[in-house]
C-alpha cells in the first residue's frame, strides 16, 4: 500500500452535522447493548473523520464485542474499502499474520485466491484511552446467513447453492495447500462480494439522509446500514482463529502455473485453474 504521505487522489467530502434522527440517550443502542460493554473500549469513530490522511469513515457497517466497522471511502484510491477498528488492548495478530502469508504465496493468478479475504492495510490509531489496531480490507456484502434468510424455508435455491458451494471448496483447497486451518468456518463469515454500484448508494445515502445517531457528550452512537443484497461470488473472511502449519506438508506451497493448471511444486497435487 502507498504510504499515508502520498498526496490524496480526491478531498475528502463534508457529511451533514445535522438533519439526522436523535436517538434517545437513555436507550442502549448497537454495540453498547454488548454483555460487558464499556465505551471506553471503543475508539469513537466520527463519520468524515480521516485516518492515515487516507480513509474517510463515510457510514457505519457493524461492530462486534472487539470492534466496530465502517465503510471508508479510500481518498489515495478514490474507492471503498472497509476499515475495522479494534478496542484498545485487543490486536487481531493472528488475521494479520494469517493475511501477509497469504499474500506472500506465489500465485497471484490463481483463481481461489480471490475467495479469500486479507488486509490490505493496517495501522495504530490512538484514542482518548489508548491505542486502536485498525484493519483496512476489501468491501464485502452481506453473510451467507443473511443471504441465506431471504429464501423460502431459508435455504438457497439449489444452482445458486451448488455454485457458492463450488468456489467455497476452491478457496479451502487452496488453504489446505498453504497448510492453513481456518478452525471456525460458518455462513457468518462467508461474504457474498460487494457491488460497487449498490455500495456507493449507501455512502450517497449517508450524505442526502443523515443515519439516526445518539450524541453523546465523548462519542456519537451510529446506527449500522445493511449492505445492499448481491449474488456474487463467496469469500471467506475472519482468520484469527486460522492455524498455519500441517503436519507432513511444507509450511509454504510454492504454487505456478503450467498448461492451464496450478501445481504445489512441493507435492506435485494440481489445482484446477
């Protein structure tokens, strides 16, 4: 990634500070209805704020016990990226780690590389309480689960099935050669890919009709949008609980191509391309 010193591509835009809904203060909202909750925790993210002279916080996506995220308009990029802020003291080391072996892997064409979500930046924020790790990754849509409960009896439809099911394999089995264990797999993190269309509409949302939001005197309590629904190809998120290394195979396949296949040098298994 270029460095936070590269002069930006486009400025940063001004979002509305009023117009929005206030919610009521004296109700929990998001992640402050979290079992253990302490907003000290949580870094308090201002929509239009810029991180790294890069990323503009342009709408709240989610959060999480350890984190919020939000949809960031890359100004260096001019495109949208999503940014996850951690709660101090809680570092995603191992996503990290996990992210840079993967992106090490000779394979750049390899097509189940794709199918994988990795960071493409990270950085350290301070807070009014210590320091934020921050993850910057590639937009996604909704979870397969989401996906999922749009269709009758909630299950998908079977072609639409048999195809997610198809490139899910694809991106396992290239985990498998790397000898990465990903330990949690589930419909909740695997992402349907974004369309940038839809996504934009949601930043043009944000500007023309301010998100409800409760003020409060330290921090703004944003209320998360959906992302717009898709049925684009699958990719499989959240690898801090992933484990590298198998016993019996080399900790790095040394993946190439060769008549429109994909071969692990090392063990000579071919993947198709």
């Amino acid at each position: 990634m270029a460095s936070s010193a590269r002069r930006m591509s486009i400025q940063p835009r001004t979002f509305p500070s009023d117009g929005f809904a206030a919610l009521p203060k004296h109700e929990k909202f998001e992640e402050e209805r979290l079992v253990g909750y302490k907003a000290e925790k949580f870094y308090p993210v201002r929509l239009g704020e810029v991180f790294q002279s890069r990323y503009q916080a342009v709408a709240k996506l989610g959060f999480g016990t350890a984190s919020t995220v939000w949809l960031c308009r890359d100004l260096h990029e001019n495109a949208l990226v999503t940014l996850k802020v951690r709660i101090v003291g809680e570092d995603d080391t191992q996503e990290l780690a996990i992210s840079h072996y993967i992106k090490s892997i000779d394979a750049e064409h390899h097509p189940a590389k794709e199918r994988l979500r990795v960071s493409l930046d990270d950085f350290r924020i301070r807070g009014p309480y210590g320091f934020h790790q921050c993850l910057v990754f590639e937009t996604l849509g909704v979870t397969l689960t989401n996906l999922r409960d749009l269709f009758e009896n909630r299950a998908l439809e079977k072609t639409l099935l048999q195809k997610f099911l198809y490139m899910i394999v694809t991106g396992l089995d290239f985990l498998h050669q790397a000898g990465v264990v990903h330990t949690d797999l589930s419909p909740n993190n695997i992402l349907v890919g974004a369309d940038a269309i839809a996504t934009s509409k949601v930043e043009q949302a944000e500007l023309a009709n301010p998100s409800p939001r409760k003020v409060l005197a330290d921090r703004t309590i944003h209320l998360s949008y959906t992302m717009p629904t898709t049925y684009n190809p699958p990719v499989i998120t959240d690898f801090g609980a992933a484990r590298l290394g198998d016993p019996g195979r080399p900790s790095r396949p040394n993946l190439r191509k060769s008549d429109g296949h994909f071969q692990d040098t090392a063990s000579g298994s071919p993947t198709s391309s």
